[in-house]
C-alpha cells in the first residue's frame, strides 16, 4: 500500500467516524419511544389471543354460550370442560361452567371457529400470573363472566326485558376487546 | 472573614474537602449522565425511577453497593486487592489539586503542574494492573495485560503531543499556559494554526489518547464485558468495585479538564465578555462538561475495536503524526 492510499483510508475512517457521530446525535434529539411498562401498556392488536373469554351480549347482558359442547369436541388438546343448565322460562341451555386448560391450550383457534354462537374469544389479557397452579389449569371462565356481567348491570340500572336470543349465526372473527386498563 | 478563609491551613482544608466533593459529586452524577446519555442515544428515557427523573439514582446505587459484602477471594494478594481501589483513586484527586478552576481557584498553584499530573496520571494503570494481578483470576489477569500494552502504546503519542504542546507555551505551570491563550477563542491553543498548521489534529491526539488512557469505549479493552466478564475488577464486589467504577469517571474529569487547559483555553472566555472570577470558573465548566458529554456521545456511538487495531492505530498513526507535529512546530518555531 502506499503512502497516499493509507493517508487517504485514515481520512475516510476519521470522516465515516464522524458520521457515526452525526446518526447518534440525531437520534438522540427524536423523541423517545419507551412505554413505561407498569404505568403505561400497549393496546393489543386485534388478533392477540390471550386465554379464552365467554363473551357477553351487549343487548342482554347474559353469557350467549348455549353449552352446545361443539368447542369441548373441536378442541385438539381436550382443555375444555363445560356444564350446562336449562333455567327457568328459557328455551335455550345456558352455560353454568366453563373451564380452560390454560396450561394445555395451543391457542390454536378451534374453539372460537367452532362455536356456533359466537360465545367464545380470545381476551387481550396478557397479564396472567398467579401463586396457584389451578388458576391455570382451571382457569374458571365462567366466573369472570359472572363478574362482566355484574359490571353490565351497574352500567344498565334498568335492565331491559330478556329479548329473544338471535338466532345462531355464522362464526365471524372475535370482535376486538376494548384497550385493556392494567394498575 | 474572607481574611480567616485565606490562612494558609485553612485554604488546604477548604480545597481538600472541595476537590473530594466535587470528585465525588461528579463520580456518582456523570454515571447518571452517562445512563441518560446512553437512553437518549438509543431513544430511551433512561433511568427515572428513583426521584425526579431518575435524580436519586446515584444514592440508590451507592445505598446498594455499600450494603454488599466486601469479599476477598482465597487465594488472593490480600494487601495488594485492597490496596488497588485505594491507587486507583488517589491520582485523580491529587491531579485536580493542580488543575486551575479559574484566575485564582486553584489549589496548588504548581510550577511544574502538567508533568505532576501526568506523573501521577500513570500510577492509575498501575493500580489497575495490581487489582487484575492481585485477583488471580485468569480474567483479571488478561485484562491487566491489556491494561499495560494499551497505556504503553497510548502514553507516547500523549506525551509527543505535551511535548509540542510545552514547545509552544513554553511553560509547565497549568494556570500560565492558561492565561497565555487570554482574548477570544482564535487564541486557544487549539486554533493557533500560525505556530503549527496541525495544531487541531494535535487536539484530536490528545482526546483520543485521553479516552484510551482512562479505558474509555472504544477503548475499553481493559474491562470488555463480553470477552472479559468486568476485566481487572472481576473479583470486586460491593464498594470495591464502586470505587473503580467512580475512579474511571473521577479520571475522565481530569483527563478532559487537562485538554481543557491545553487546548480550549482554561478558563478563558470565548469572545472575550464574562471573565473573571467566577465567570472564568463557569467558562472552564462549561467547556470541561462539553467534553465530557463528547466522550459519553462517543462510548455510545462506536463499538468496542479489536485489540490489534487498537494497538495498530497507536503505532502506525498517532505516534507517527504527532512525530511529524512535534517536528513540523520545531522547525517553524525556528523559522518564524
Ligand atoms: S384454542 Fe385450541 S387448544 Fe385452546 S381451548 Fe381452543 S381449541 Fe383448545
Ligand atoms: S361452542 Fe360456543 S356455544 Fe357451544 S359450548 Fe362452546 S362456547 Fe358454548
């Protein structure tokens, strides 16, 4: 090499050098683009899945799972197990247990395809954590809905007179959860 | 009472607990500059947790590191581990007693100052290399190593360029060469391109030099984390380890409050208003902490280089460009 061309590489090192400086500092002046994890969380996208969730009719405020059983029998890795009761003045069968093997489940989707009443979706909760194994392994689907269900009430002080259930519908895709609000 | 301040004894005491304050103060806060410099550069906030906007952090970290046992390993130089925090602590503070804050703010106004602090400068490589022999950890070991060939290799540039530097002030006192580049910045040593047309390179030798001589990224081949778990202080722990941690930013002070004072100026004003007093105190911070935040900006742009190439940019450029600097100031001193 000679002279010239190894005066020449230590210019273009110094000055590649000096553009690496450049690109650092104007990052530096962007904003930042942390989310403060505890204080702040993400709004999950639409086609996260979490563990299942019954859904709630926004008309009634009830549970729309007829514990028809199609789930509990399209479901590959058998976590789900499901109780059903016929009340009082009812037609249809409504659920009274919905438990997910949450420490099984694939999240495959099977479930959710298969259920004729669209009483199934995935939550965007993906803060799960617990001392207790069986929080997990039987996760009790059906009490949260209990709980969705009493906030429907105190959000309708009057609830209306039980409609007719719609009629089974095709399954469509899970309608997107409201922004989950973590502590 | 300004009459009390100035006795003799007193002034000492005044200074002592100054220096170590402001080394102290500046140890733990430029560690903190140093996460939020970092946090910025890749787009974080950096910490902020502890107190407003992270203030407190320093004092949380320093709460944790004392809390934690002092250990020596078995097998361990006892005398020299323990001695090794206390050499690597002591140069910085006694090279701040020389280095002029203002007109007169300075401790010991020393004839020989720039030779002083570059004497005891080089003990700091020493006591890196006991702490790292001291462990016998093979990690500590390599690293002390490298500690020595890097500070050989870099010492010389470093002093071809105090050299020129000496040639042109003509002087070793710190607060004379200061006052020798008085009345705006095209007076600063570093732009006084009509003794010698390299006189910016010269600079950028030095700074160079600087951040290779405290092991400063992308220089840090003494204490390169993901070949060397932490280099020479492996074995540290607790405050032991804090204290090398501190003495490396305690060294970064120095080392740019010395370019400061042979480069930049001192503590003179740039356009010639404001100096004086505490005003020339201000200036001499405010160039001293640019280049601080130069040095951090630097850690966090480039990545860690190799050895070889670290040695090779050594003695195939910097010790041959500050020869032809050193030589090229000789003859147009002669000349002119
Ligand atoms: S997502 Fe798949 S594995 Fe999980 S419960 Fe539904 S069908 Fe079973
Ligand atoms: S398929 Fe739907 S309606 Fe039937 S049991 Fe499962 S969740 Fe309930």
């Amino acid at each position: 090499m000679s002279l010239f061309s190894s005066i020449s590489e230590v210019f273009k090192g110094f000055k590649s050098l000096l553009v690496g400086m450049r690109i650092t500092a104007g990052q530096a002046v962007k904003p930042t683009i942390t989310v403060q994890y505890p204080h702040q969380t993400l709004k999950m996208p639409d086609r996260f899945r979490g563990h299942l969730e019954l859904t709630i009719d926004p008309a009634t405020g009830q549970t729309k799972c007829t514990a028809c059983g199609l789930c509990v029998r399209a479901c590959p890795s058998d976590c789900i197990d499901l109780d059903g009761l016929k009340k009082e003045g009812e037609k249809r069968k409504s659920v009274s247990k919905y438990e997910q093997n949450f420490t099984q489940c694939s999240l495959c989707g099977c479930c959710v395809d298969a259920c004729p009443s669209d009483a199934i979706q995935y939550s965007k909760d993906y803060n799960v954590v617990s001392f207790n194994r069986d929080d997990f392994g039987k996760m009790d689907l059906f009490r949260k809905a209990e709980i969705k269900k009493q906030d429907w009430l105190k959000a309708h002080p009057q609830p209306p007179a039980p409609v007719v259930p719609p009629p089974p519908t095709t399954p469509a895709a899970p309608a997107p959860a409201p922004e989950q609000k973590q502590p | 009472m300004m009459k009390f301040l100035t006795i003799e004894p007193v002034r000492v005491l005044l200074y002592l607990v100054g220096i170590i304050a402001f080394t102290a103060a500046n140890a733990a806060y430029l560690v903190l500059a140093e996460r939020k410099g970092a946090g910025r550069i890749q787009r974080r906030p950096g910490p902020n947790e502890a107190g407003w906007a992270g203030i407190l952090q320093p004092v949380a970290d320093g709460i944790k590191l004392l809390a934690k046992q002092v250990m020596v390993p078995p097998g361990t130089d006892s005398l020299l581990f323990r001695a090794a925090p206390l050499m690597v602590m002591a140069p910085p503070l006694l090279c701040l007693a020389v280095i002029p804050f203002g007109d007169t703010i300075v401790a010991c106004n020393l004839n020989i100052g720039l030779l002083f602090v570059f004497s005891f400068g080089s003990i700091n490589v020493m006591a890196l290399m006991l702490g790292g022999w001291a462990s016998r950890n093979k990690f500590a070991i390599i690293s002390s190593a490298r500690v020595v060939s890097q500070n050989v290799a870099y010492e010389i540039p470093m002093l071809l360029v105090v050299i020129t530097m000496l040639m042109v002030t003509g002087t070793m006192n710190l607060g004379e060469i200061v006052r020798q580049q008085a009345g705006g910045f095209w007076h600063w040593n570093l732009l006084k391109v009509w003794v010698n047309p390299f006189m910016p390179v010269t600079f950028i030798i030095f700074f160079i030099c600087m951040l290779a001589e405290t092991n400063r990224a992308p220089f840090d081949m003494a204490e390169a984390e993901s070949e060397l778990v932490a280099g020479a202080f492996t074995e540290y722990g607790g405050m032991g380890f804090g204290v090398f941690f501190m003495a490396e930013y305690a060294n970064i002070v120095v080392g740019c409050s010395l370019a400061t004072i042979l480069f930049l100026g001192g503590w003179q004003s740039p356009i010639g208003v404001l100096s004086g007093g505490w005003f020339g105190a201000a200036w001499f911070l405010v160039k001293l902490y640019a280049l601080i935040f130069t040095v951090i900006w630097i850690r966090w742009t480039f990545p860690r280089t190799q050895f070889y190439s670290l040695l090779n940019l050594s003695w195939k450029i910097l010790i041959p460009v500050s020869l032809v600097t050193l030589l090229l100031t000789g003859v147009m001193m002669k000349i002119l």
